[in-house]
C-alpha cells in the first residue's frame, strides 16, 4: 500500500464526507416528499438515515482530526540544522561512511591527525571513545568572540572578484549663487578598484574508526573546522594588508585618527575622549558611525575608569546591557590590535560577499589514508571585502599604546 501525503489523505476524507452528506440528503429529501403525502417513515429508511449519519459524523471527525493535526505541524518551529548535522544527515555521509569507511569523495592550517589511541600523544583521540557517552566527547577550547563580520553588510556574489567604484575625496563647495554670477565647482574622485574572492581554508586528520565510533563528528566540524575559519576571517577583515591571497582589510585603508581642525582643548584627550572624536571625524566625511572595535582589555580600562569618589565613569559592574560608547556600540575583539581603536560607518562604508560559506569535505583518498584506515576532513570559505569609502573609518591609538 502506498503511503499518501497529507493532502491526498485529506482530499480522500474530505470526498468520503461529501458522500455521507449527499446520502442522508437524499434519504431526508425521500422521507420528507413521503410524510407530505401521509406515508410514514419506515423502520428501513429510518435505519439507512441512522448509518448514513453515524458514516457522516465519523468522516467529519476524521476529517477534523487531520486538519489538527496540520495546525499543530504548522505551529511547531522548523529545527535549523548546523552544518556539521547536516554532513552527518546527508545521504552522501552514510552512503561512504554508514557501514564502515570505504572510498570515497575527496576532501587538507593542517593540525596533529586525531587517531583512536587512548595516550596523552598529541594527535591521539585520548578518552574520545567510551562505551555508553552520554554528551558530546569533544572537549571545546575556549572561542573568542568573532564580530567583525556582522558589523559589515552582508551580500553573495557568483563570481571570482567584485568590481566596484570607490570614492576617494569629495570637496563640497555649494553655495548662494547670485542671479547672473558664475556657480561653485564642487569635486568628487572615484576610482574603479577590484576586489578578488579569496579562499580561507584548512584541514585534519582523523582515524576512520572516529567517524563510527564516536558522536563527535559533528562538534569537530562545527567547533573546529568552521571556527577556525571564523578565527582567521575575523582578523583579514580588519587587519589584511591585501597582498598574496590576503583581504585588503579595514584598518589598512581607514583614515588615520587626527584632532579635526576647530577642535581646541584636547592636547591630552583621554581614551574615552579619543573614540568621541574619531566619531566626529567620520562624521564630517559624511558617514554616521555606526561601530567602534577595541581589543578587549582597552574596552576593560575604559569601563573600569573612576571619577574622584571611586564611582565607575561609565561602566557597572551589575549590569547587563550591551557595550556602548557615546550611543554606538563597541565591540571588543581579539583581532583587534591592543592600544588601538577603528570607528567607522562599517554598513555603509564597507560589504562583505560570501562566495562560498564554510564548505566541508571528507575523503579517504588523500594520500595514503585508505591503507592506514584515516580521513582527511577539509572546510572551506571564499569571500571578497569592497571599502566604499576609506574615509568612513578612522583608525588610530590610545596614549597608552
């Protein structure tokens, strides 16, 4: 017997109910013509009437049931799969790796191969392998906190580089003409630049009897692999000097912070006076600020300064509200450079586009992994980062640098 969808379930009980209707429909249409002639309901019409209603009510039940049962799937979220759930979900994975390793697709930072030795050797599974694991064997090291890409507006691109105009300066001399008189020439440079997809990648080794042995494929993809590339993506995004195969990066490009001329008063600005000024020098380059990045222990002396009676100037040591400076948010990170800050218009200066979004391979195949019973388990991303405007980040240093 074949099994049907919902829908043709419902369509099937949906007719069913249709037919009961239209029989007792007819079996009281019949009954009714009779008594208006003065013949009585007979003892077999009135038990054809009874079956055909007690049929109707049952179809309508059913019928009723379903139609719950739809909205309760409807109402129920949708579980989002991490990619390294989906790998191990996926017909691909147990097609090669279901009933034992065999050869397979091709999947290579290389790191120490992970092996079912239980010494304290590096490149050994240790106690990964137990009899009856309740949690996830993989032991997570702990991550540092990746920002930088969500401060950057998103986008996707098909292609190997992203050609975009990038202003360069932009002198605005508008003003009252006067009838007759010849009118201001205001200037704006734009230089067509390029911006190729690089690729971010790496690999390790892992022995084929991990793969059925131990639940912690999925943490290694997610908690290592793709993080690993996170890692690395956060620091070109800020930091690449956009030689070799590097991201020509924020900080590289970003105006260096200067006292904007007018601004008296500030021979010796303090931490929290410099980031207020680098906001006003984006500014007055026609970009509101919209993110500051520190490093994590500048953002630290920041909150912990006091004012004469030891009360915190701005941080507290009880709450729970995001980081904020002057009404924009900071955001603290290990891929910034201590003694250093970047504030900057980040969505409307910049875009970053993913080419590819951490791609993960398995193979047995990569060189003699197969005759020593390993795996090689590779993750992947290309992206490209364009800087709109330069001006529309100030990159500069603390005193205390």
């Amino acid at each position: 017997m074949t099994d049907k969808t919902p829908a043709e379930l419902a369509l099937e009980l949906k007719g069913n109910f249709d037919r009961r209707h239209d029989e007792l429909k007819a079996i009281a249409e019949k009954a009714l013509a009779e008594a208006e002639r003065g013949i009585p309901l007979s003892t077999t019409a009135k038990e054809l009437a009874d079956q055909a209603l007690t049929g109707m009510n049952e179809a309508k039940s059913r019928l009723d049931e379903l139609e719950q049962k739809a909205a309760r799937r409807g109402s129920e979220p949708t579980e989002v799969k991490s990619i390294g759930q989906q790998y191990i979900d996926s017909d691909a994975y147990k097609n090669a790796f279901g009933n034992g390793v065999r050869q397979g697709q091709n999947v290579g930072i290389e790191v120490k191969a992970i092996t079912s030795l239980t010494t304290d050797a590096n490149g050994s599974a240790g106690d990964l392998v137990r009899p009856e694991r309740v949690q996830s064997p993989m032991q997570m090291l702990p991550d540092r906190q990746l920002t930088i890409r969500g401060l950057i507006a998103p986008g996707t691109t098909s292609s190997s580089s992203i050609e975009y105009v990038q202003e360069t300066g932009f002198t605005n001399n508008a003003g009252m003409v006067a009838e007759g008189t010849l009118k201001p020439e205001s200037t704006l440079k734009l230089d067509l630049k390029n911006a190729p997809v690089r690729k971010i990648a790496h690999w390790f080794l892992a022995s084929a009897e991990i793969l059925a042995d131990a639940p912690g494929l999925r943490s290694m993809i997610d908690n290592r692999l793709r993080y690993g590339l996170a890692f690395v993506e956060d620091v070109q995004l800020l930091k690449g000097d956009g030689t070799g195969q590097n991201l020509a990066g924020i900080k590289p490009q970003a105006s260096d912070y200067a006292l904007p001329a007018g601004v008296t008063g500030f021979a010796a600005p303090t931490m929290i006076d410099k980031l207020r000024l680098a906001q006003l020098q984006v500014a007055l380059a026609l970009y509101p600020a919209d993110g500051q990045v520190l490093h994590p222990i500048d953002w630290a002396l920041i909150e912990m300064q006091k004012d004469g009676e030891g009360r915190y100037i701005i941080g507290n040591p009880q709450g729970t509200i995001a980081p904020t400076l002057w009404g924009l948010p900071v955001v603290p990170s290990m891929a910034q450079t201590q003694g250093e800050f970047t504030v900057g218009a980040w969505r409307m200066g910049a875009q970053l586009f993913d080419r590819e979004q951490s791609g993960v391979l398995v193979s047995t195949e990569d060189g003699d992994n197969f005759r020593r019973n390993m795996v090689t388990i590779l993750a992947e991303e290309r992206l490209a980062l364009t800087v709109y405007r330069p001006e529309a980040f100030v990159d500069g240093a603390f005193a205390n640098a």
